[in-house]
C-alpha cells in the first residue's frame, strides 16, 4: 500500500511493537489489532481509519510517578515540568471522573489517574 511517501509492507511473521508511532500505520494498513491510548487513536478513529472493536471495554489505567534526587534543588525546568504534569493530569483525572474526553492537547497520555503529589515527596 503506498501514499505521498510512504509505503507499508505487509509483514510475514507476527508483529510486534512497544512504539504507538510505530504502530499506527500497521493498524491503518489493516495488519491487525492493537491496544493504544485514546490520544494516539483519535483522529484515526474519528476520520474512520479505525475501528473500535469492544467499545464497552477497557485496560485498566496506570498511575504516573514523578521521581526526584531526594536531596538538593531541583533545575527550574524540572520544576516547571512537575508543576505543568501536577496541574495538566490532575484536571484531567477530574475530567474522567466527570465523563469529559479532552483532545489529546489538553493531556499528555490521554487519560490519567490521580496519583501521589510528587510535591509533598520533596
């Protein structure tokens, strides 16, 4: 199957990949199916290049951990970083409660859950 650039060759033996870049054009291609975080999915789904198979089901979510040197000040972009995941995740965590699906810009990941304040660890 070829587009503007790019060509997807159909693979022989099972294929397997822990890179959702990686994968979206194997499951566009139609080599088979894969698990993959609702922000890597929208747009496929919503311009009908995907197909969601079990709509009522769901892998369980994770929880996101922020680890830090224990001792000393942290760079102020590391800082920045934690105070933009802290906020961003957990409106997100309060979003999902709630039922509201945000675009992939408003949560890195998608969809998070709430877990430990890495702040009150410092």
């Amino acid at each position: 199957m070829a587009s503007a650039n790019l060509w997807v060759r159909m693979p022989r033996y099972p294929l397997r990949v822990n890179n959702g870049d990686a994968m979206m054009p194997a499951l566009i291609a139609g080599t088979g199916l894969g698990i993959l975080p609702e922000f890597f999915l929208r747009e496929a789904l919503e311009s009908k290049q995907l197909e969601r198979l079990l709509p009522d089901w769901s892998i369980p979510l994770g929880a996101v951990y922020w680890v830090t040197p224990p001792e000393g000040q942290l760079p102020k972009r590391v800082e920045v970083l934690r105070d933009y995941l802290i906020e961003t995740l957990a409106r997100a965590a309060v979003a999902e409660d709630h039922g509201v699906h945000h675009s992939s810009r408003d949560a890195p990941g998608g969809s998070s859950r709430r877990g430990p304040d890495p702040s009150s660890e410092r």
